[in-house]
C-alpha cells in the first residue's frame, strides 16, 4: 500500500549508537516508514548498547545546540519534537528552551533504566534531567520503572503515577506494567486505559524506540490516545513476532525486513 506523504516534519533527538541497531537511528527508519520527514539531532554518540560494557560516549552538546540555532534561523517547523536519551543537563535545558520558544509539542521517552534500577552506564543525575524535561512534554512514555523514577518512588502502584501526572496536565504512557499474570500499557484520559498484551520471554534491543515512534505516528494521525496506544499495541505484537520468526537469536530488530513484509498490511 502506497501511503502519502506528511508534509510536516518531526525533530528526533536522541542517541547514535555505533553497534546495535536502536535509539534514534531505529526511530528514524521507522517515522520514515509511516512517511514522516525527520530531522535526527544526536545527543550522543554511543559504542554500544547501555546493557553492555564497558562504553564510550561522546558529548554532542555544541553540536546539538548550533544546530538548533541554525534550525531556527530557517524557521523550521515541527508537528512534534520526539526526545529519547539526554546526556546532561545542558542539553536538557537547551532542547526545552527550543520548545518553549516556538510552542512546540514535544512526546519524552525518559531513557533510565529497567527492572527496578538505573542502567550500569548511568549515574543518578539522570532522573533530575528527564524530571525537569517532563515539565516541558505533553506525552511521556517511560517503562514502569522509569516512571516510578519521575516520582521518586513515591508511589506504591502504577495507577497514582499515571494520576500524578495527569494532574499536572501530561498523559503518561507507562508501556510495561505486571499484574499477576497480566501485562498491560497503563494510561489515562479522563478514564485508564489499560492495554493488555501477550508477554514474550525474549528481548530485543530497541523495542522502546520503536514504541515511541509507531505511537508517535499514530498519535500525531489521530489524536485518540487510547487508539494510538491499541494500534502501536497491535503493530509492536506484529513486528516482535514477525523477528522472532527471522532469527529468533537476533538481539536487534531488523524493521527493514519486517516493515517490507507487512507494509501492504499497514494502515496509518
């Protein structure tokens, strides 16, 4: 199936990693897909996956912020500007300057950690950077452990963060919450969403990045929250499975090969 073409751009900022198909590279491929434009403005340079060590990092600080400059002296728009991995700070600071200036609608994946801890590769200052850009984004979508870093565990269950933030006029979308034998993603709009699906004991490297980005186009199509999050649902489902079936030993997701497969079944 043959989809138009977006003629609004999306600003991807987020991390280049040299080994490992994920972050912002993944990201991109997939918006490109659902036929958006993007620019991709790396935070950092990366060797390797965070699960992995040790790793190299390099600060793009300057980089991403002359560019910003730049991307404004041409008077860029953007329909959403999507952040994933910040390294300090300063980037922080810039990135929310540059939407608060043009009004921009930016979605935050608050890049932490899993499994109830921080990543190894990762200090605590994390949490104080994506704690100050969530103040600026209208979406935030952290898996449950990050969200329970937003709120400094202060929360004994998902469902008074999710309320935490809805008070605060921000709709989280926490994309992996147990209970007992169910997994769902958690959200609210003015009622919970809760969006069951099947558990599979296999890992994949950059299955959040693709969550934020098929969500995202979906999202920004649309505007139902809770439709986006059953469609991204349903495709995540899809593409998971599809990989297992090519290499089920793959640690990354070979969405090329997959979206080649499944475009003429994909409906935006």
């Amino acid at each position: 199936m043959k989809k138009s073409k977006n003629t609004e751009r999306i600003l991807l900022i987020g991390d280049f990693l040299s080994s490992g198909y994920m972050g912002g590279s993944l990201c991109r491929d997939v918006l490109n897909f659902y036929s958006y434009d993007v620019d991709f403005l790396p935070s950092a340079l990366i060797s390797n996956q965070f699960s992995q060590s040790p790793i190299e990092i390099f600060d793009s600080s300057e980089y991403l912020k002359n560019t910003l400059e730049v991307y404004k002296k041409q008077n860029r728009k953007y329909k959403a500007v999507l952040v994933g991995f910040v390294l300090n700070l300063k980037q922080a600071k810039i990135i929310c300057d540059f939407v608060k200036e043009n009004d921009f609608f930016m979605v935050l994946d608050p890049i932490m950690g899993d499994s109830g801890k921080i990543y190894n590769s990762l200090d605590k200052g994390i949490v104080e950077i994506y704690k100050y850009m969530a103040d600026f984004a209208k979406i935030i979508i952290p898996n449950l452990t990050e969200a329970n870093l937003l709120t400094d565990n202060k929360f004994t269950s998902p469902h008074p963060i999710v309320d935490f933030f809805e008070k605060k006029d921000k709709n989280l979308v926490i994309t992996s919450v147990e209970d007992k034998n169910r997994h769902f993603i958690l959200s609210k709009d003015k009622e919970y969403i809760e969006e069951e699906y099947i558990y599979l004991n296999k890992s994949f490297g950059g299955s959040g990045d693709l969550f934020d980005s098929i969500f995202l186009a979906y999202f920004l199509e649309n505007k139902d929250l809770k439709q986006s999050i059953k469609k991204t649902r349903d495709m995540i489902s899809r593409v998971l499975n599809y990989q297992i079936k090519l290499d089920y030993q793959a640690s990354d997701i070979n969405i090329f090969e997959i979206f080649k497969n499944l475009e003429s079944k994909v409906v935006v």
